[in-house]
C-alpha cells in the first residue's frame, strides 16, 4: 500500500464544510470517501468536483448515527481502497428552536442532534481506528465556537458541540500515539447554514459580525478545510487541539 494514494473519508460531504474539506483532500494528492445521508445530488457534485482534481471517490450513503451503517461503510471504504489515511468527522445538524424556547424543544430532537453531532463521532472513529491506526493517520472534527463559550445557539447545538471539544481531546490521548485527532472551530460562516439560521436578517447581521472581526469578514467553509488540511498533512506533532477559525472574533471580543 505504501505507493498508493493516501485515502480520506470525509463525513457529511455533500455541501459546506464537507464539500470544501473532500476538495482538499483531493487537491492534496488524496483519494476521497463521500458520505451523506440525505442529499444525494450534492454528494454526486463533490465526487465530480473531487474527480476532476485526480481524486478517485467513493460516494457513500450513511447515516452516521446508526452503528451497523458505519460499520458498513468503513468496510466498502477498505474494500475499495485497502487503507484509511485521514478522517474529518463534519457531518452535524441543529435544530430552529431559539435557545430561550425550552418548552417547545422536544426531547426527540434533543436526541437526535446529539446522536448526528457526538455519537456519530464516536461510532465512525471507532470503525476507522484500524486502518488509521496502519496508516498512522489524522483525524479532525468539526467543532464550533458555539461548543466553546456561551452563544446564542440552539441549546442542544451548543451543548452537542461543547462534547465534541472534550470527545476530540479524549480521544487524542486515546488513540495516541498511531492517531492524531484535533479539531477546528468556526465561527459565523458564509452561506446556507447561517442563511438558513439568520434568515432575512442574514445579509445585515453578517456584515455587523465582518465590522467586528478583525480580519474584516466571516469564516468561509474553503477557510474550515484549510485549516482541516494543516492538521492533515502538516503539524505532525499536534494532537488534541482545536483551532478556532473565526478571523480573531471570539479572541478580541
């Protein structure tokens, strides 16, 4: 295997972080798994994007919190490449519920929300573990500035992200020293996710958020996956960090 490919498996693939992340991971001379559970077509858009920069790809339906289903595709995943260099655990969810709103949170999106955003961590890091651990590869999580200080987030979002800081760091000192884990943080981020978040209040509370940043705008997901990418194949003596990625927002306010 040593004159193969190096392989990444990116979950939640199919737009945003994912999307950029699997891109660079191509770019990067890699071979790429695509997860994702429900959108199908843009999945189908990451592989071709991938493709065209060399990647050979793997598009992989999953649902990340379901054990068997994980299990499954880690095993298509050495199946068809024979090995496992990286990891970037992205896929995640929220919910609309404001955070004050505590009697219409049902229980059941609680759950949900947790079993997308921290046991889907879990599960899919334990099914890869072998292959990283043959490969001596890295893993990143996406984390969220929400997760590391009080924010007007959805409670089980926030909540759910706070535990994948401490899960990242944990299992840095769990799988050490064959696995690297860290994570990144993002901050407000350009396009669908805060648009659907912010709504019509989108462009203008953006653009408050740029004036205050002191790199003069927000986070983009290219942002998120370079920074995913310096801790792929760089950085080869950093485990259990998570880099904030927010243009020095949450450091200078």
């Amino acid at each position: 295997m040593a004159d193969q490919r190096p392989v990444g498996l990116v979950t939640g693939a199919s737009s945003g972080i994912g999307r950029s992340a699997a891109l660079a991971l191509a770019k990067a001379g890699y071979d790429v798994v695509i997860n994702y559970s429900r959108n199908e077509p843009g999945a189908n858009e990451t592989s071709a994007a991938a493709q065209a920069e060399g990647a050979s790809t793997l598009v992989y339906r999953c649902d990340v919190a379901e054990d068997a289903e994980v299990k499954a595709m880690l095993a298509a995943t050495k199946e068809r490449f024979g090995r496992l260099d990286a990891l970037i655990n992205n896929a995640g969810i929220t919910v609309d519920t404001p955070p004050k709103a505590m009697d219409d949170l049902s229980v059941e999106d609680w759950n949900r929300v947790f079993s997308v955003n921290v046991l889907s961590i879990f599960l899919v890091t334990r099914a890869a573990a072998p292959m990283l651990k043959e490969s001596h590869g890295a893993i990143v999580n996406t984390n969220s500035v929400a997760g590391l200080r009080p924010a007007l987030q959805p409670l089980p979002y926030a909540a759910s992200k706070a535990a994948v800081a401490n899960l990242t760091k944990t299992l840095a000192t769990t799988l050490g020293p064959e696995i690297r884990v860290n994570g990144v943080a993002p901050g407000w981020m350009e396009g669908e996710w805060m648009e659907r978040a912010l709504g019509d209040n989108y462009e203008g509370l953006m653009s408050r958020r740029a004036k205050y940043t002191p790199l003069e705008r927000c986070v983009t997901p290219d942002d998120v996956a370079e920074s995913m990418m310096s801790l792929i194949t760089g950085n080869r003596f950093v485990t259990g960090e998570i880099i904030t990625v927010d243009g020095g927002f949450t450091s200078t306010t």
